[in-house]
C-alpha cells in the first residue's frame, strides 16, 4: 500500500517522510547545510555522506588494490573496473 502521492506527479510512497524527501525535487529545498563549507543537501544522509570530506574519514576500502573511498558507491563503481 502507497497511500502518500505526490500530485505533480502521480508517484506514491508507502511512507510520508519518503514523499516529503521526494518532493524536495519539485521544490529544491536543501534545508541541511554543512556548517564547513556552506554546501546544501536535500537530505540529512547526503550531508552525512559529504562530512566524509572534510573529516578525512574514507572508510570504504578496496581489498584488492587498497584505495580508499568516502562513500561505499564509489567503492562499489571502483571494483567493478577490476
């Protein structure tokens, strides 16, 4: 069941806080700053995400050739060139 909609565009989600994200979108609201560098994020998990860069923190790390990565995506995109 997907009872929230957005009616822009018709897409439903089975969570509010899912269609309130969703809808950041249309609108282009980035109410989470990083207080380091001014950047705005839509989400509070991008902003985490981003604080990897400034912290120094890379905590993915390829087994393989042991580069290390701030987010486990790019360490995904990285093993698959392997």
């Amino acid at each position: 069941e997907k009872p929230y909609e957005c009616v822009e565009r018709g897409r439903s989600f089975s969570q509010s806080f899912s269609l309130i994200c969703y809808l950041r979108i249309h609108t282009r609201e980035q109410p989470y700053m990083c207080q380091e560098c001014g950047m705005s994020f839509s989400q509070s998990s991008h902003l985490n995400v981003h604080w990897h860069i400034h912290i120094g923190e890379w905590p993915y790390k390829c087994g393989e050739f042991g580069k290390s990565f701030s987010q486990h995506s790019h360490l995904i995109c990285h093993q698959n060139i392997h």
